[in-house]
C-alpha cells in the first residue's frame, strides 16, 4: 500500500488510517459529524496526496491531449484548467481527469491508484508526437482547504489565492500552486507542494484552519459531504461500464464543439438521437426506512430499475442521501423507489439529477 509521506504528522494529531484502491488515506482523526461540520460551516485541511497525478509535456501536448479526452484542452490559457474524462472508442470511461494549464505542461489530476492504467492508455496513442508522460505524484503533495472559510484560511496562512473565480483557475508562487476547485459543492481549493515543503506547509494551513473555525478533516467525512453534494466518485458512482452522459458529466465534463477525440463519435450520436437508458441520481431516504448499502438494487412495481452506489446518514438531522442509477422509465424527481420488493419497508425519493 502507497504510504503517506505525511504519516508522522497525521499521527501526532490522532489519524486513524484507511486505504482507497491501494492507497493510505486518513479516515478521520476524531468524531466524523464534527470534521463534516468543519467542512459545511469552517473550514477542513487534507491530505490528497494519495491521488494520481501525471504532468504531459512537450510541444505537441495541447493538441495530443485535447484529441484523448472529452473537454476543449486547446481553449484553456495558462492558469486555467477544466474537468474531463477519458473514455474508449466504444463511449466507455476510463478515468476521469482535472487537467490544468500550466506555463510548460498540462497537469492531471485523478483518482488514486490509476496512474499505471491511464498512463498505458495515452501512450497507446503516442505515435509521431513529441509528449512525454511524468509521474510526478512522487514530488509532490497535496493538500486541500474544503469549506466556506478556506480562502481566508489559505490568505491567513500566505498562499496566493486565484483572483480569477473560475472552477480550476489558479495561482503560483515558485513550486507552489493554489488551485480553485470545491470538491463538495462550496469553497475549496487544492495545493501542490513539493514534498520538501510539505510538512511546514500542513502545519501552517491546520493553525490558519483552526482559526478559521475548523480543523484536520479525513475520508469519512469528505466522503459524506461528497454524497450530499451529489458529486460522482469514479471507481465508485462510475467505472469502465458507464458512459459519460449516465453520469451526468455532460455539463461540466464535455464539449461537443472541439472535434474529434476518442469516443467522440458515440457520444454525439447518444446525444443526436436518443437518450441514455439509465442515469444517475441523486436518492433521499423516506423518514422511517433502513439506509440502502452499495449496489443495493432499487425496484418499481416489482421491478428491478437501478442500484445504488452511495450513501450516507447526514449529522444534521440524521437525514440519509445517497446517488444511484434508476432507468429512464423511473427516474423522475419525486418517484419513490423500493429497496425490498417483498416487505417495501424502506422506500428513497428521487429529489434531483447528480
């Protein structure tokens, strides 16, 4: 299992450890509900150094990139960057990605444990480009400030926050980089670090954490205000048997003016000429029934019409929520779905798409 680099520290403030697709996580360092507190009402520092991370350069990078994945590379200046996916030519996703524009590189950030797997996908298609893939995760940290005060926690503790508001914008000083991204539905940013810097760094953001009204915060409860959010987790909510448009990446991951790119040519005909058999959204537990478990199935009139892949029971007033697939036939909002079609006992809602 990929050790933390910051382990000694996150023991000296009471981690508990876990692992996510083979990699050390801190699970919580306390009592769940006050670090997803921190979270919706202050501010929470973590760890992400677990994630994958990959730098593509050389001076065909744009134009290799913006042929792999799902989203307009060529239209992203220095300082910007944008959520996409890398999908087979059959529609299918492999991973999805943030990728940022930096001055000399584009930087990927995705799910843990899946460098190996994304990096053989794209240089399957390095022929007669001038790209080169960087495994970079081991150089750097990761750190994140989730919640409504992070940015003035980041500013209290000296990092140059973007002044553009944009999703992905971001700011650098020297090796540092401060980027805009709200991981649950508020304010939040992550921060590259070189690992020479790391540990100074983590001790600087948890005092201006705690000053801003909140504290370390682990998986657990960033899992938790994920879900509630509605945000999809890949090799969670998603995997290689979805396509983009099942999980509702259309809006934010997506565009379908750049052209030509792998997969492309399914995408655009799901989209011209009918819609996708089953979507996820977003399930709200009905008052008296029994929170559903992962890839429980859902059933209307008797009917199998969709699963479950998370969910959670909130802190705040104990209500449970969670994200699912229902079958187009049964996915309205309001349409209430039963989790045991013998006993119909425990019943979600529909409230929205994810």
């Amino acid at each position: 299992m990929g050790k933390l680099l910051l382990s000694p520290f996150h023991n000296s403030i009471g981690a508990t450890f876990s692992e996510v697709n083979g990699c050390e996580v801190v699970s919580r360092y306390g009592a769940v509900e006050a670090e997803y507190n921190y979270l919706r009402a202050g501010a929470g520092l973590l760890d992400l150094s677990f994630r994958s991370r990959i730098c593509v350069t050389g001076p065909d990078r744009v134009r290799f990139l913006h042929g792999q994945v799902t989203n307009d590379i060529r239209a992203l200046k220095q300082g910007q960057g944008c959520y996409a996916a890398l999908i087979t030519a059959k529609g299918k996703m492999e991973s999805d990605l943030i990728v940022y524009a930096l001055e000399e590189e584009l930087l990927l950030d995705f799910e843990p444990g899946l460098t190996a797997k994304v990096s053989q996908r794209l240089e399957k298609y390095i022929i007669a480009d001038d790209v080169q893939l960087i495994d970079v995760a081991p150089h750097y940290g990761f750190l994140s400030v989730q919640g409504p005060m992070s940015d003035a926690a980041l500013a209290k503790a000296g990092f140059v926050v973007p002044m553009d508001t944009s999703r992905f914008s971001f700011s650098h000083s020297g090796e540092m980089y401060v980027c805009r991204n709200p991981r649950i539905g508020s304010e939040g940013f992550d921060v590259l670090i070189p690992n020479t810097m790391l540990e100074q760094a983590a001790q600087s953001l948890l005092s201006c954490v705690r000053g801003a009204g909140g504290d370390a915060v682990g998986w657990e409860a960033l899992e938790m205000a994920r879900i509630e959010a509605g945000i999809p987790r890949f090799n969670h909510d998603m995997d290689e048997t979805n396509i983009p448009l099942e999980a509702g990446l259309e809006a934010n991951a997506l565009s379908f003016n750049k052209g030509c790119y792998i997969g492309q040519e399914v995408i655009s005909r799901i989209r011209t000429y009918g819609q996708v058999a089953k979507a996820l959204k977003r399930l709200q537990l009905v008052p008296g029934g029994t929170p559903p478990k992962e890839k429980q199935p859902l059933y209307k009139d008797g009917k199998a019409v969709g699963y479950v892949t998370s969910f959670t029971r909130l802190p705040s007033g104990g209500k449970a929520v969670g994200l699912g697939y229902v079958r187009k036939e049964a996915n309205q909002p309001g349409t209430e779905l039963v989790l045991d079609p013998e006993g119909a006992a425990s019943k979600v809602e529909i409230v929205e798409s994810a």
